[in-house]
C-alpha cells in the first residue's frame, strides 16, 4: 500500500523538524518534503505532489491564509491541516481558514511540558487524521450495509420534535454554517450543539455561527433556560448536558473524565437529552473522527427519538456519523444540503414548539 505523502510547513525550524520526524516514524506517512513560508510551499507543491499538507497559519514572507487560499485555486480537494497557536488571534485566523476550505486544524501547545504534549498531540491525534483523510485504511465512499433504524426499542412512539441535539468534529465548523444556514428565523425548538473544539475556540465559533445564521448561538452555560429559535455550543473543555428543571430544561455544564478522549463529548449531551426529553429528540451527527455519539444515539432511539446523519460522500470525515448509520440507529442518512431541510420538516411534522 502506497504511503500517504506529507509537505510540512512551518516557519519554526525546530517544530518543523519535530513534525516531519514524528510523522515519518509511521511506516504509512511519508514526508516528501518541508518549507519554511508559504511561498517556498507553493513552490514544492508541484515538485513533491503531496497527499496532504500540515500548514502554519503565521509565517513570514507568505502567511497560511493567504498561502492557504493559492493552494485552493490549484488544489481545490488537497487535504489541508492548519497549525495554529492557541490563542484568540490564532483561534480566529484558525476559523478563518477553514471558511477558507482547510480541512482541519491543531492548535499547538504552549507552556511548560509543551515539547512532550506536541509529540502526543502527533501521533495520537495527527497520524490518525492523516490516514483518516488520505483514506489509506478504507476503500471509496460507500454506504453499503447500512440500514435505516426501525421502530423505536419497546414500541415506543416518535413523539413531536421538542430539541435538537448536533454533534460534530473534523469539518463540523463548516458543516454547522451550512445546516444554521438553513434554518428559519422563526425556527421553533432550541438547538444545542457539541463541536469538538478547545476553549476560546468554541466562543468564536458560536458568535460567527450567530453572525450569519437567522438563529442565535452562544455558547452555553450552567443555568441557561432552552428556549425555542436559539443555540447553544458547548465550551471547550466542559461537557454540556440538559437537566430538567420542572417544565423548563436547563444546562448544565461539568469537567468530568473526558469520555471518547474527548470533552466536550457528543455521548454526554445526547443521553442527557434523551433523559430530559425522551421520545420529543432529533439528534444530528455530522462529519468527524471516532465513534463520539454512538453511545449518545443508541440512548435517544431507545427514549423513542430521531436520529438522521450526514452521508460520506459530503462528510470530511465520516466516523462519527458512519459508526451510527452502521449500527442501524439512523432514520435518514444525508448529504449536508439535505440535513437542514430535514431538520425543519421533522420539526414542522411534529409542530414542536419549545421545550
């Protein structure tokens, strides 16, 4: 099998070369190439034809947003990840890139123990992404042997949408933009959402969600009412999870164990709202990595709930939702231009109104 092919980029000499060693230690990556800048990368893209490239987003000369933007004129579907510093400045530029069509990003570790934490952040987190998006350990895009969910366990009734729960992670910013999108401003049952995202990060997300949908989104916290026609994203490292609270449901944020190797994790919210609202859910799993939200599906179909999932041919990554369109536990499996449409409809079939 044919190694995925990697060109390195990064301004820093140091974590360059930390990088391209990491990654040519795994007999599947092959680094064909480094550059210090954007323009020296553009440069190699021709020379080296890489099946992927890990990309700096502050560089001299050439930074990688604008180096970014060059590649995607020449390489529309090349696999892009972004380094960027974990700070509000890179946080933003991180999402500008995506908007830009990144495919992915990884913030770089800072402080004391920042050496050890990057050499974990590459090979449990970076190897795996690049063979997930380089496909070297899967064949095309197929949704043979997946079957749409049956009845709910037990019997039980679907009942009237009440909320809607959205989990996502590799290309979720994106998949989200679409599907609030297409959401009515009137739209009438709460949303609440886990991105797999760090903190500062998820703020940002949330505001420029809010900015260019008809629906507000803010990150969540504890004690904050659901209320119909607004969004809640759960802040990087806290998992989000909805309570009762007599005929209103309410957030409720922790820093339990991560759960999936991750927290926030999509498990965590599904249960809580298959608990608080039973069969009134309608849980979404768009594109990204691992299994999170396979637990959290398995538990609103057993309560009576809906799930639907984004298809593969237009997920980034397609784990999380492929996991539960295996498992049976989908309704529908979508393209994303179909999820928002789906959402409304099931909604309005059900005249939900509110929690």
């Amino acid at each position: 099998m044919a190694k995925v092919r990697v060109l390195v980029v990064d301004d820093a000499v140091v974590f360059r070369r930390l990088v391209a060693e990491e990654l040519s230690a795994d007999p599947a990556i092959e680094v064909v190439g480094t550059a210090a800048n954007g323009r020296i990368a553009l440069a190699k893209l021709a020379q080296v034809n890489p099946d992927l490239v890990i990309l700096d987003i502050e560089m001299p000369e050439l930074d990688g947003l604008a180096t970014l933007r060059e590649i995607r004129k020449s390489h529309p579907r090349l696999p892009v990840i972004m380094f960027s510093a974990l700070t509000e400045r890179g946080a933003e530029a991180t999402l500008d890139a995506l908007a830009l069509g990144a495919t992915d990003y990884f913030a770089k570790p800072t402080g004391t123990g920042s050496l050890e934490a990057s050499l974990r952040v590459i090979r449990d987190e970076l190897v795996p992404e690049i063979k997930a998006l380089c496909r070297r350990d899967a064949g095309p895009p197929t949704t043979a042997g997946v079957a749409a969910a049956g009845p709910a366990p037990g019997g039980a009734r679907v009942g009237p949408v009440k909320v809607i729960a959205i989990g996502a992670s590799t290309g979720g910013p994106n998949a989200l933009a679409d599907v609030f999108g297409g959401l009515p401003a009137d739209f009438p049952v709460p949303v609440v959402i886990v991105q797999h995202m760090p903190p500062m990060f998820t703020r940002l997300l949330a505001e420029r969600l809010s900015d260019r949908s008809p629906v507000a989104v803010e990150e969540g916290r504890t004690g904050a009412v659901l209320r119909a026609g607004h969004a809640w994203l759960a802040p990087g490292d806290f998992h989000m999870a909805v309570v009762r609270d007599g005929e209103r449901a309410r957030i409720l944020l922790n820093q339990g164990p991560a759960e999936n190797s991750v927290r926030p994790a999509v498990d965590v919210l599904f249960r809580s709202v298959a608990q608080a609202f039973g069969p009134n859910v309608l849980a979404v799993v768009l594109t990204g990595m691992g299994q999170d939200g396979l637990r959290g599906c398995e538990a609103v179909r057993s309560a009576g709930g809906q799930v639907i999932v984004q298809d593969e041919p237009t997920s980034v990554v397609w784990g999380m939702p492929g996991f539960v369109a295996r498992a049976g536990l989908a309704d529908r499996v979508l393209p994303l231009a179909r999820v928002a449409p789906e959402i409304v409809s099931r909604v309005r079939a059900g005249r939900g109104a509110g929690p």
